[in-house]
C-alpha cells in the first residue's frame, strides 16, 4: 500500500501538472472536475486549498473570492484583538473561510498579516518579547500614552498579542488596566465596537497561540 508521503507527493505532482496546463483549480471545479483528484487531496491535506498551498499554486486560482482588502485586514484585526490565535495553521481550522479569503487577496496568510500591521515576532513570548509584570505593564501603557501611541486594544494587540493576552488575564479585561494605569478616561474607543468584546478570561476557546 502506498505510504501517505508518497500519496501527498503524487498529489502534489498532479496539482503542479495540471496549474501548467492552466487548468482551473478553484474547489468548485475541482470538486465535479478533477473528482479522484479532490478527493485524494482532501484524504491527503485535509481540504483542496491546504493541498494547493503545499503545491505552492498560486492563492487566486485556488480561492473562491477575492475581497476587498480593507474588509480582509479588519477581520484579522478583529481576531487579533478578541486574542484568538492569528498563526496561519488555527485560522485554516476555525475560520477557513477568513483565510481563503485572505490568500485570495494577498497571496499569502503572512502577506495578510503584514497588511494588517500584525507583529509576528510577538504573538507568543520568547527572548525578544518577554513577559512583563504587573508595575511594567502599567509603566509601559503610562509611557505610552505619554509619547502620544495608541492604546485602543485592536492597535495594542496587533502590535504584541502575546502581552495583551497577559494583560488581559491579569487585569480581567483591557479597560481594567487603563484604569489601574490612571488612563481609563484617555480611551473611549478600543476599536473591536463593531463585534461582541471576547478579550475577557474564561473566553479563551481557540485562542492558544
């Protein structure tokens, strides 16, 4: 029986061929098209877009629709900010239909999160982005309202999701800590208004980084 990598390997050699025949691969098509094919890939990869993204084929043949970008960054934003994990594989999983759109329109999740000014480097702790206890926190938000930065919650956590995760878990919520920082009136607005605010703890369904 054939091993699974060399299944994914034949099915990755069957994309290549077939994107330099030009033949269409949006799923749809493939789907009534290229039946064997599909069914293979999804067997394979799980679905038809991450098989098409491991044979690097383009993200616009693949993907259903492209969007207006400005729609696709507020989104990612949005997600960002009620701290569900923005990293390309939990997207795929939770909400395939926001990262197809995305690859459409960018050409890649990465593109996407550089469209939406998302930090990469800070969605988790590490040497370059280290944890901060409670008195740093409030220096760091004191400082900069200070120097003028934003401290609307979409804007923070697009910058570093993995300190306002903490921030948040510490203090109950962002408002919380703007109070406890001295700058709860400085903020009216923290730009997730359009959505149900998930940044509370006891949320946290999907949001590991």
């Amino acid at each position: 029986m054939e091993s699974n990598d060399a299944a994914r390997r034949e099915v990755i050699r069957q994309i290549l061929e077939l994107e330099q025949q030009k033949t269409p691969l949006a799923e749809d098509a493939a789907r009534s098209t290229l039946k064997e094919l599909y069914r293979n890939a999804c067997r394979c990869f799980g679905s038809w877009q991450v098989a098409l993204d491991y044979a690097g084929v383009p993200a616009r043949r693949g993907a259903r629709q492209i969007c207006a970008p400005e729609s696709v960054v507020r989104r990612i934003r949005r997600r960002c900010a009620s701290l569900y994990s923005v990293r390309a594989k939990y997207v795929r999983k939770t909400d395939n239909k926001l990262y197809c759109e995305a690859l459409a329109t960018f050409g890649s999740w990465n593109g996407a999160l550089e469209a939406a000014d998302i930090r990469r480097d800070r969605l988790m702790f590490g040497p370059e982005n280290p944890k901060l206890n409670v008195e740093q926190i409030l220096e760091l938000l004191r400082s900069r309202a200070a120097s003028g930065e934003s401290l609307r919650l979409v804007d923070f956590a697009c910058e570093n999701q993995a300190l306002t995760r903490s921030i948040v878990y510490r203090f109950k919520c962002w408002q919380n800590a703007l109070v406890e920082a001295g700058l709860g009136q400085d903020v009216k607005d923290d730009g997730t208004k359009e959505e149900d605010d998930k940044s509370r703890v006891g949320e946290d369904h999907g949001k590991a980084g």
